[in-house]
C-alpha cells in the first residue's frame, strides 16, 4: 500500500491541488481559504480510480478486517467515485463489498429514498468522504446512515485538511477516521514541485 499511496498523494498534489500566497479560494463552508483541494480532478481520472480503490482496500483489511464491511458509501457526489472505485477493487480481490449513495434530498418520486445501492439495515458500512474540512458534510452523511438503520463502523476519507473537521466528528460519534492523506503533505510536495520550476 506504501507504494499505491505515495502515487496516490503525488497524483493529489500535481492535480487536485491549488496554493495561494493570499486566500483567494472559497470553500463550501463560506470562507476563503490559502488552498483548493478538488479530488474530484484524481477521483474521476483512471488511474487516480484504480489507486484509491486499491489504497480504500488496504485499510479496509488493515482498520477494519474484523468489523464486517458490507458496503462503503456517503453523501453524493464527493463520495460516488471512491465508493465505486473500492467496491469494484474489493471484487477483484475476492473479498466484495457493495457500493451506496447518500442522497442529499430525499428522491421525490418511488421510495423516496435516502439511500441508493443493495443495503439494508443493520448492514455494517464505512462512510467515504474526499475532503474532509470542517466535517459537516461527513456528519450528515453519519446522521443519514444510522437514520436508515446502517451499523456505521467507521470514516475513511481521501484528504483532510487538518482544519478541526475529523476532531468534530470523532467529538460527535466515537467512530475511527482515516485520512489516505493530509494537506501538509500536499503542501510539501507542491512546493517542492514549484521549486523545481523556478
């Protein structure tokens, strides 16, 4: 996994992220920020798929071997590609689990779900997230979840921006969060990079 995931935080930084001397980036949350983090630039890419599939799987086995996985998801659209990416993975490696998605309104029409995929209640799952700022997002995907009766057993996200959210979701719910990588790291190879450049 060290190898997929130096790749995978080297793919991050050249593509995904953005550094300002002066903050200039707008965040979800209302504020302006010095760094723009948009995973979905690796998320959506083939070879950025295979590597966070492949990197979800590891610590899958390594985090949460025994907890039983059946499913991995979370709160669309963030979390679509790494969920499809780790369950289609996770086939390949003969030990499956199931992809869902965590609406952010109820689908007004049918069954009015909240959550698509084959889960069902009592189903033990992991909540995905790309970027993990103030955790918000995370949370109510958290809160959705356990509303439709999923056993949460955990939170893997893709970045965290080192920003209180991970603190403010282990405040709320006592679950374990795993970041694949962290903004400083990011930030240390960017500038490394645009060292080179000068």
């Amino acid at each position: 996994m060290i190898k997929e995931r130096e790749k995978l935080l080297e793919l991050l930084a050249n593509k995904a992220f953005k550094y300002s001397e002066e903050p200039v980036f707008k965040l979800a949350s209302g504020k302006v920020s010095q760094f723009y983090i948009n995973c979905k630039m690796v998320t959506l890419d083939p070879e950025g798929l295979n590597l966070i599939g492949n990197v979800v799987n590891e610590l899958v086995d390594d985090d949460f071997k025994d907890k039983g996985v059946d499913a991995v998801g979370g709160l669309t659209l963030g979390a679509d590609p790494i969920s499809v990416a780790a369950s289609l993975i996770s086939h390949q490696r003969g030990r499956p689990f199931k992809a869902f998605v965590i609406r952010k309104e109820a689908k007004p029409h049918g069954l009015m779900k909240w959550v698509e995929g084959d889960v069902s209640k009592d189903d033990g799952v992991l909540i995905m997230e790309d970027v993990i700022t103030t955790g918000m997002s995370t949370l109510k995907a958290l809160d959705r979840a356990r509303e439709e009766g999923l056993n949460v057993l955990g939170v893997i996200a893709l970045v965290d921006r080192e920003e209180g959210g991970v603190d403010n979701i282990k405040e709320k719910y006592d679950l374990e969060v795993v970041s694949i990588v962290k903004k400083s790291e990011l930030l240390l190879i960017f500038k490394g990079n645009d060292s080179q450049q000068k």
